[in-house]
C-alpha cells in the first residue's frame, strides 16, 4: 500500500509524526506536508509564485518532503511528483483541532483530503478533538490506531468516486471507544471580531469567537465527540442541494 500523508498543521507537527507511525504498518507512508502552519487554508491552491519541495529529515528518522505551498497543492505535487500517480491511499492529519460542522471548508485537513477524492484517490481526514482544558502535549495515539484500522479496512472497502472520510477523535479516546457514523452538524461562533487599537489609535482585528454552545442535533459529528465517541463523517464533492434543486425546478426563480 502507498500511502500519501500530509496535513495542514505542517510537516513538523507532532500529529503527522503520529500518523505516520501508526500507518507504517500498513505500507509505504509518503509524508508531504506544508512547510509551515497552514491551518484554516481551505482548499487554496498556490498559482503566483513557484513551488519548491524540500526532502529532510523527521524527528522518527524517516524522510519527508516540505513543501512552500498549501495543504492542497502539497497533495497535488506529492501524488505527481513524489508518489508518480501511484497511490492507494491520502491520509490527512492527525489535526491538532476538531473540524466538525461548518468548520469543514475553512480546514486545510479536510481541503487535502477533498484534494485526494478529486484526484480519484480514497481519503481521509483526521482530526484530534483539543478538550478543555487543553491537555499539552496533546496525545495522538488513540487517534493514530483508528487512522491506521480505518487505513486498512479501506483497502477491503473501497469508497465511491468522489468521496472521502472526515474523522474526528476525542482526545481521551481509549482503544475501546465507539465509532458513530454521523452527519455533518451545526457548528455556529459568536463574538467573532475582536477589535483592538493600534499604537497608532487605529483599529485592527482578530477573528476568534467561542462556539455557540447549543445542543448539538443527535446524529451528527459534533454531537458524537460531546459524547466522546469518534465521529466518522462521509463526505463528497458535489455540493448540490438536491432538494433544492427540485424545489426551483418546479418554481423556477427565472
Ligand atoms: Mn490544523
């Protein structure tokens, strides 16, 4: 098995080196990764200026490849140029943070993962839910054991075109916690712009927020890690809101 690994908290993050660990058993891991923090990405992709790849040397000893560019394009080259198309498998992660809910398309984990099922690759991404208090360091090995088992039931169950896999992790997972195959829920911020003056007098801004803390709807991603079960969410590409899109075909708005 030829595994494409990256993420989007960089090629220096300890959630990777996890990843990385866990899915050696299963094949070869290809780690391409950003080349600095690049959380909150999306699905950018660089067009301006040149991309450089740089192959060093992880903290586990094996070798991995930097790369300038954002999550995205790291999957972009690794599948072309480190991997040269031949690949069973992208996994992104393990991200320090949840991306539950409508967090889905700012993350550049799930964006790299999305880039693997584009690619026509099976994809997944995995995510590390911080708890709160944060723990520090954070531990990764709950979540690197599921990445790998669900790695290898992949290779029996491939997905459909065009679809992928969002997990999340409670951090204090034990081997034994459930999986919960959920929906993507509701994840909603309040006080989102923190302002703040300049020497100057002028303003500037933060964007931060604290999640609304609603009840979250039973079935979904964000409800299954309140409970501390692992959140599996299938995803795919075509964004289409199907009802919708037949409710304006029998009421056209032109
Ligand atoms: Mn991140």
């Amino acid at each position: 098995m030829r595994i494409l690994l990256t993420n989007d908290d960089g090629i220096h993050a300890p959630g990777l080196q996890a990843a990385r660990a866990a899915l050696s058993a299963l094949g070869e891991v290809f780690t391409i990764a950003p080349e600095r923090p690049r959380s909150a990405a999306g699905h950018s992709i660089t067009l301006h200026k040149p991309l450089r790849l740089e192959r060093l040397r992880l903290p586990d000893g094996t070798v991995g490849t930097a790369c300038s560019g954002t999550p995205t394009d790291c999957v972009t080259l690794g599948f072309d140029v480190i991997l040269e198309q031949r690949c069973d498998l992208v996994v992104s992660g393990i991200n320090a943070g949840a991306n539950l809910g409508w967090d889905l398309t700012y993350s550049g984990t799930v964006s790299a993962a999305i880039e693997g099922a584009v690619l026509g690759l099976p994809a997944i991404a995995v995510s590390l839910v911080i708890p709160r208090p944060p723990s520090d360091p954070l531990d990764y090995r709950a979540a690197a054991d599921f990445t790998a088992r669900l790695a290898a039931w992949l290779q029996a169950e491939p997905l459909p075109a065009g679809t992928l896999l969002n997990v999340n992790v409670p951090h204090a997972a034990s081997e034994t916690a459930q999986a919960e195959l959920t929906h993507q829920g509701r994840r909603e911020y309040v006080d989102r712009i923190e302002t703040r003056a300049d020497p100057s007098g002028r303003p500037y801004y933060w964007l931060a927020g604290s999640i609304r803390e609603d009840v979250p709807d039973p079935g979904s991603d964000v409800h299954a890690v309140l409970q501390g079960r692992i959140s599996i969410t299938p995803l795919h590409l075509d964004m289409t809101a199907y009802p919708l899109l037949e409710r304006l075909r029998l009421r056209p708005p032109v």
